[in-house]
C-alpha cells in the first residue's frame, strides 16, 4: 500500500464546495480518497493506492490542489510513502 497526504488551508472558506467536488470523482480499484475537514478552511486529502506506479499515474486530485494554491489557498503540502 502507498498514501499520498495532502494538507492544505483555504483562503475562504466558500472553496469547500470545490474541494468536495475534486475529492468525490470514482476511484479506481486500489485508490480510495478520503476528505477530512479540520476547521473552516483547513483540511487534509489521504490517497490510498496499491502500489507506487498507480500513485505515479494517479495524479488527477494533487495537480487540481496545487493549481488552486496561487488563487485559493494559503498553504498546500504533500507527504507521500509506503506501507512498511
């Protein structure tokens, strides 16, 4: 198993409409997304994946995120790693 962490704080918190939207598409066999709210406008995304490779082609979630970083949020950062 591979997880990417995605943590992240929105500018306004009007943007959770957006960040829902990104984190709810279907997932394929082996990647689950899971969205977690912490405050108004800070949150964290968790990827699970099967394996490293799919984590690699799998990158639909983390490219929206960083786009919305100049815009819409104050801060993005990412941990990723396997299962030991």
């Amino acid at each position: 198993m591979y997880a990417r962490v995605i943590n992240f704080t929105l500018l306004a918190p009007s943007l959770w409409t957006v960040i829902q939207t990104t984190t709810s598409v279907e997932t394929a066999k082996g990647h689950t997304i899971l969205l977690f709210k912490s405050s108004d406008n800070a949150g964290v995304v968790v990827e699970l994946f099967a394996d490293i490779k799919m984590a690699g082609k799998e990158l639909r979630t983390l490219e929206i995120l960083q786009k919305f970083k100049e815009q819409a949020m104050a801060k993005v950062s990412v941990l990723e790693g396997k299962q030991q």
